[in-house]
C-alpha cells in the first residue's frame, strides 16, 4: 500500500538516503526528502514520488547513474531535486520507465546530463540541464516532453535524439557548443515557443533535423547564432511556423539532401549567408516570410531544388536576393525592395515563375532579373521599379511577361539575347531604352505600351521581332530602330517621338502591317538599307520631317547602272569563271539585239541558262544579279527572282502539274525563274506517268514562247544536270549557256567569312583567324561539302558561342560582343 515516506539523516525514523528510501517504498509512495547532498545511484523501479524544496536537495554519484528509472518505474515523478553526475555514466537514465521531472537541476560533468532509451519516457517540467563535455539530454528510441526548461551545454550538444518522440514548450537552449538539437533519424514531434542563443561553433547548426524525422517547429526565437540556425537533410519533414532569426552567421532556414519543408511566417533578420537554402532534390514551401539586412542572399535555391515561395518580404539584400542556381522556384505575392545586387539570379539550367512579385530598388549597376543560358524565367502580373543597368538581362531558354510593368528605370527594362521571349500586355515607363534584343533572340511583343525613355524598341544582331497591338509613344530620341535583324510590326502605332519614328540600319528586314507613325520630330521612317516594304501599309501623321526616308528594294535595283551592277558581281569572292561567262553571255546579247535593230539577219535572244556545280557557291546571288543586269539593259520589266524547286512544279495528279508549271511561269514573267536542284525533276523514273517529265515537257514551250519576257535559269550537280537536259530532245537548245561553278577554295572561304565578320560589325583576333582557316583546311570536300554554307555555318554557331560567353560572363560591352576569340570558334566546331 502506497505510504509517505520521508529521507531525513537527521531524524532516526526517516530513512538516511534517498536510494534505500526508493528502494523500501510500496509502489505509488510519495518520499519527501530533507535538504541535503544525498548520493546515488538511485533505483526506480517502481511508481514512486520523490519531492523536495527546490534548490535544497543535491543527488550525486560518482561511478554510476544519480538516477536510474527502469521498465517498473513507470507513472514515478520528481519534484526540486538537482541531480549531478561526476564520472563517464550519464547523470539521469531512464530506460523503460516513466518520470515526470518539475523544478529539478541535471548537472553532467563529463557526458549526458538526462539519457533516455529503450522504450523510456520523460517529462521535465521548469527544469535546468547543464552538461560540462556531453550532450544535455540524449533521447533514443523513446519519448521526450519539455515544458519551461533551460539547457545549457557549453561543451557540447543540448539535446540529442533518434526514433523518438518529443514535445518541447517555452524551453531555452543557451551557450550549446555544437547544436541546440541533433534530431538524427526518425525523429517526430513538435517544438514550440522555444529559444535557442548563443551557438559557439559556425561549424554546426543550431537545429539539424535528419532522415525521416518530422518535427514542428512554432513561435521558436533563434539569436547569436555562429552556425546555421535551421538544417534539415535526409529527407526530413519538418514545419517552422511564426519563428524569428536574427543574427545568424550561416544560413537562416537550409535544406539538403531531399528534405520537405514547409515555412510559414518567418522573420529572419541579419542572416549572414541565405535566409533560405535549397540543395540537393530538397522541396521548399513558404507561405509568409521576412528577410532583412543580409549581407548575402534571401533565397538561393541549388540544382534539383524546387521552392513554391508565396509573400516572401525581402529589403536590404547585399547580394543575388533570390538566386536560382539550377533549381525550380515558383514565386507569388512577395516583394523585394532596396537590393544592392541582382534581384533574381538564374544559372545552371534554373527556372522561375513569379506572378504579383514587387521589386522596388534605387539605382543598382546591376540586372535585376539576370538570367543567364539555359534558364527560364516567367513574370505575370510583376512591377519592377528602380535600377540603372537592366530590369531583366535575358540570355536563357525562355522568357515570359506578362500583364508586367516595369518603371522608373535608367538602364534598359528588358534585355534579351538568344532566347525565346514572349511579352505580352506589359507596360514600360520612363525606361531609358525599353526593349533591347540581340544575337539568336526570337520574341513577340503583344498589347504592350512603351511610354518615355530614349528608345523604346531596340532589335539587332540577327534577332526576329514580330511587335503587334503595341503602343510606343513619348521616347526622346526613337521609338524604334533596327539593325542587321528582322521585325514586324501590326497594328501598332509609334507616336510623339522626339527623333524617327522608326530607324532602319543595314542588313534588316522589316515588315508593317496596319501601322502608325505620328507626332515624331524627326522622320516617320528613316533607313538606310534597302527594304521591301508596303507604303500603303503606314499611316503618317504630323511628323515634322518628313514621312518616309528611305529606298526601295526594285527602286534601288531599277536606279543602278549596268555598270554598277557588274561592279557588284565583281565583287564577289572567287568565280572568276563565272564573272567571264555572264560578261561574255551579256555582251552576246546585246550583239544580237543590236543586230535585229539594224535588220541583220540572226539568232534570236536567248536569256535562259544552265548554272552547274555544287551547293553554295553563289548560284542564286549570281541569278540575282543577271536579273537586274537585265532589267537594266532593258531586256525584262523588273528583274525580280523567283526561287521554285520540284516540290513547287510538280503535283502527284495526271495534267495538274503541267498547270502547275504554267502558273509558276506566269507569276515569274518579267524577271527570273530560278529552279534550284532542276535535276530532281529527271529522277523518278522516266515512265510516261512521272509528273517530273510533265513538267518538263511543259517548259520546254514555255521558253520559247516567253523568251523575251523572262530568263528561266535551271541549276544543280553538273552530273546530274547532263542528265537533266537529255531529258527532252528540245530542251538543251533552250538555254544560251551553261555556266559551271567551282567549289570555293580555302583562300575564298577564308575571304567570305572575313567579310561576313565584317557585315556584323565583329572584328577576329590573329588565333581565332587561324582556328578559322584550320577549321576549312580540314573540312572533307566530299558531296557533302557545302562551300559558302560552310561559312554560315560557322559563323552561326561562333555568334551562338559568343552569345554563351557573353551570358555567363555577364559582360555586355562592345568588346566583349564584337571580337571573336579562338575559345568561341573551339565551343561552336564541336556544334557542327
């Protein structure tokens, strides 16, 4: 039967010490202990109450546990003891039993102050645990529950647990030597108004949560922190609610090693590395965060990471505030504002969508969204405000923005250089120059609105640009200009410019559509490269000098002379052969024309011609040019080339290819009809069904009957084209020459790729001329040598691998853009 029972040296009828007290008690007694310093080891195996004053009674033991509750012990509590150990046994064990601990002390002079194992439990209510070298509590494979305690472990870890359950409330872990808590495997439970102060080591995290373990974290205050404050790895579970960080010298919150977390309410304030890490396959949810006065990051999210990240508050951010270094983040309703650095940074094929993200920042020398190859970057419904560099610097995979403003901006708002870019229903104001794109860059522009700046659309180096329902108005110097590139504009209009409405360089295209040029203090339309280009398709209105300024594709080929002409033909590199052929081929021409004016009898003009020999060695330039030497000395109305092949005459019905050809004819009559590989039309058989021969045996005709009304030039393999002409008895004799075309030589590759170079406003360093002329050197001349495209080829994958370094690089100068040294031609020959 239970009894009170009491310890009490002093009194001859108590019993002399706590152990033999334990130890004579029935189950269920409560023991009331006199103050005193009582020596251990201390039994419990059975339910008893052992109560004292606090701060009055001491329990030691120097070769053994002070306590030991075992499997009986279970439903015992103690009350105001401090319990001390002195040797390498930890002070308090409980294995298999049950105590419940209010108001006690746990001194450990050498390791555990309180362990816990084997299907053990505990509650420690209002209690202090201090170890000297060991950790202060060690919990495994049993049950933990603190509620108003203090732990203090200067030379070690606070509280260490695995295969456990714990429930901590309003403790206070100081002055730890490693953690405050090494939760190492299977670990569930809950943490709650807790504070953790004043780590010693930079070296361990505060809290550092392992695998399997699934723990709450709530209301919990970490400060004067070395290391990191939360680290969670092994795929963890982990929630951290409502929690406070504040001078941290590692990482706020850190996720490694496919750990789940879910942060809500967070306030992290002086974190010295990232408020949040991601690594290693980890996922990240926040609902609710406060980042400020990190001399580092908010956010860095590592490769294979991903973050869904909703009302993130960051300010005073010295570095990248949000980097995405090959992760996936997903960012809605946050801001950043007064960021030094990049406000989102993305590498290593990273990606991020952000919808209702604010970015307010003063001026910053650098780009605010910086997105670098390989990386994808999505903005709906953004306001990004401030900067003096860029808005966004876009040299990824793919860009989106949408329904996004971007303000107040003295650099460019969006910069975009080989990348696919979609803008649609955005809005720039007062950004010095809007939109610039550069080298491999494909965008459309859709519902935007550009108001003020400098210029408002910039397009250059190779770009396509398709703009529609698009509003540029109030830009001080142009709304757009356009470069060796292509754009089209519909149904858009660009008004009140303080320069050209729109400025053409060399090398562009542009096609309108329903556009208007108004309000501009300069000329509507002003270039200086040749266009074809709709007048029809512009409206101008009050532009003060003027509304289009620029010449014609057919009025500048019609304006130049014969001369000129054959000075352009003489320019080009190599075909010395082919340059004596055309001249001799016109100078005959003109013989017999002269000749039938006089009335002398002769052969009639012939204009057509064979062009034989292997791809790209000028056929089609030089088809180009005869046209207009013809239009020129008067022998056709325009001029123009019309490029067909097979595919073009031929259709798979009996007597609809031969309709087919006569309509080709028809739309090419008054210029050239070029049909490229003319031998393909030779090759399916020579059965009276093959639908090539039909379109052969309708040319024939043809050429004669519109001899004067169009040159019909046939080109491809010289082999091949002998058997072309066989084809049809009449048909050779249709033609007034055939002209054979070289392969090019090295010299003449080397040459066009010099001047290609030239024509984009690049200049090639001495080694990266050489790897070029190494590169044809080598090239086997087999069929499938292609000569000129050869050259494009090249230069294609060289301004690609230009585009790469300049990304990763980050320097966008006009050095950096326009040289090509000898590492871009070694990146883009392994691309051939």
């Amino acid at each position: 039967m239970a009894r009170q029972i009491e310890v009490d040296p002093a009194n001859r009828r108590a019993h002399n010490t706590i152990a033999e007290a334990v130890e004579a008690a029935p189950p269920g007694s409560t023991i009331d202990i006199a103050p005193g310093i009582y020596s251990g080891p201390i039994i419990v195996d059975k339910p008893v109450h052992l109560r004292a004053e606090p701060g009055t009674v001491t329990a030691e033991a120097r070769s053994a546990f002070t306590l030991h509750a075992r499997g009986g012990g279970l439903g015992s509590s103690v009350t105001g003891v401090r319990f001390v150990g002195w040797d390498d046994h930890a002070t308090v064990k409980v294995d298999g039993g049950g105590v419940r601990f209010v108001t006690c002390g746990f001194d450990s002079a050498k390791v555990d102050a309180v362990w816990i194992a084997e299907g053990g439990a505990a509650e420690l209510v209002d209690c202090q645990i201090a170890s000297g070298s060991g950790p202060g509590l060690a919990v495994h494979g049993s049950s933990l529950s603190l509620q108003g305690c203090s732990i203090s472990t200067p030379g070690a870890t606070s509280l260490t647990a695995s295969d456990s359950q714990i429930s901590l409330e309003r403790c206070d872990f100081a002055d730890m030597a490693t953690n405050a808590m090494n939760l190492q495997k299977g670990v569930s439970g809950s943490v709650s108004d807790c504070t953790v102060r004043n780590s010693q080591s930079s070296d361990f995290p505060a809290i550092w949560a392992g695998e399997d373990c699934d723990v709450a974290f709530t209301r919990c205050e970490l400060t004067g922190l070395r290391g990191t404050a939360f680290n969670f790895a092994n795929k963890v579970r982990a929630t951290v609610s409502s929690c406070t960080l504040t001078d941290v010298g590692m990482y706020g919150v850190a996720l490694f090693s496919g750990a789940i977390v879910t942060v809500e309410d967070l306030t992290a304030t002086g974190v010295a590395r990232a408020g949040l890490q991601v690594e290693g396959a980890s996922r990240l949810v926040v609902r609710g965060a406060q980042v400020a006065g990190s001399p580092n990051s908010a956010l860095v999210l590592m490769k294979g990471a991903v973050a869904e990240v909703s009302g993130l508050r960051v300010r005073d951010v010295t570095q990248a505030t949000i980097a995405v270094l090959g992760g996936q983040l997903d960012l809605t309703e946050s801001t950043a504002t007064h960021a030094t650095g990049n406000v989102v940074k993305i590498t290593d094929g990273g990606a991020c969508r952000a919808v209702d993200f604010t970015v307010d920042v003063g001026e910053v020398d650098w780009p605010l969204f910086n997105v670098f190859a390989g990386c994808q970057l999505s903005l709906t419904r953004c306001r990004i405000e401030g900067g003096a560099e860029s808005s966004v610097s876009h040299a990824g995979s793919s860009l989106s923005l949408t329904d996004t403003t971007i303000a107040n901006s003295g650099g460019i708002g969006l910069n975009a250089l080989g990348a696919q870019v979609r803008v649609e229903r955005c809005r720039f104001t007062a950004v010095t120059r809007a939109i610039e794109v550069y080298e491999g860059c494909r965008m459309s522009v859709v519902g935007c609105r550009i108001d003020g700046g400098d210029t408002g659309l910039e397009v250059r180096g190779g770009a396509i640009v398709r703009v529609e329902d698009t509003t540029i108005e109030r830009t001080r110097k142009r709304g757009v200009a356009l470069t060796k590139a292509k754009l089209v504009l519909t149904g858009s209009s660009i008004t009140d410019s303080g320069g050209a409405g729109i400025e053409v360089g060399d090398e562009a295209s542009l096609e309108v559509r329903d556009l208007r040029i108004s309000g501009c203090a300069g000329v509507g339309l002003t270039s200086s490269a040749p266009l074809e280009l709709d007048p029809d398709a512009i409206t101008f209105e009050a532009n003060a000098k003027g509304n289009l300024q620029w010449p014609g594709r057919n009025a500048r080929r019609a304006d130049h002379s014969v001369e000129e002409l054959m000075a352009e033909l003489d320019a080009l590199v190599g075909l010395v052969g082919v340059k004596t052929k055309i001249r001799s081929l016109l100078n005959l021409i003109q013989l017999r024309r002269r000749e039938a004016e006089l009335g002398r009898t002769t052969q009639p003009v012939t204009l057509h011609a064979v062009f034989t020999g292997p791809p790209g060695t000028g056929k089609t330039t030089v088809a180009r040019l005869y046209g207009e030497l013809l239009h020129a000395m008067g022998l056709l109305d325009s001029g123009r080339i019309s490029e067909v092949t097979r595919a073009d005459l031929v259709v798979g019905f009996i007597g609809q290819t031969a309709t087919n050809t006569r309509a080709k004819v028809n739309e090419a009559l008054g210029g050239v009809l070029f049909i490229d590989e003319a031998y393909a039309l030779a090759q399916a058989g020579g059965s009276h069904t093959d639908f090539g021969e039909e379109a052969i045996n309708e040319l024939v005709p043809l050429m004669e009957n519109h001899r004067h009304e169009i040159a019909i030039i046939v080109a491809g393999y010289t082999d091949e084209m002998v058997t072309f002409l066989d084809k049809n008895p009449g048909l050779k004799g249709r033609f007034a020459v055939t002209i054979e075309f070289p392969s090019y030589t090295n010299d003449e590759l080397t040459e066009i790729f010099d001047r290609s170079v030239a024509a984009q406003q690049r200049t090639t360093t001495p080694d990266a001329h050489a790897a070029v002329r190494a590169h044809f050197e080598a090239l086997p001349r087999n069929r499938e040598f292609a000569n000129g495209r050869e050259v494009r080829r090249l230069l294609d994958a060289v301004v690609e691998a230009i585009a790469n370094r300049v990304a990763e690089s980050g320097d966008f100068s006009e050095e950096s853009l326009s040289t090509i040294h000898p590492s871009d031609v070694k990146a883009a020959l392994p691309t051939l």
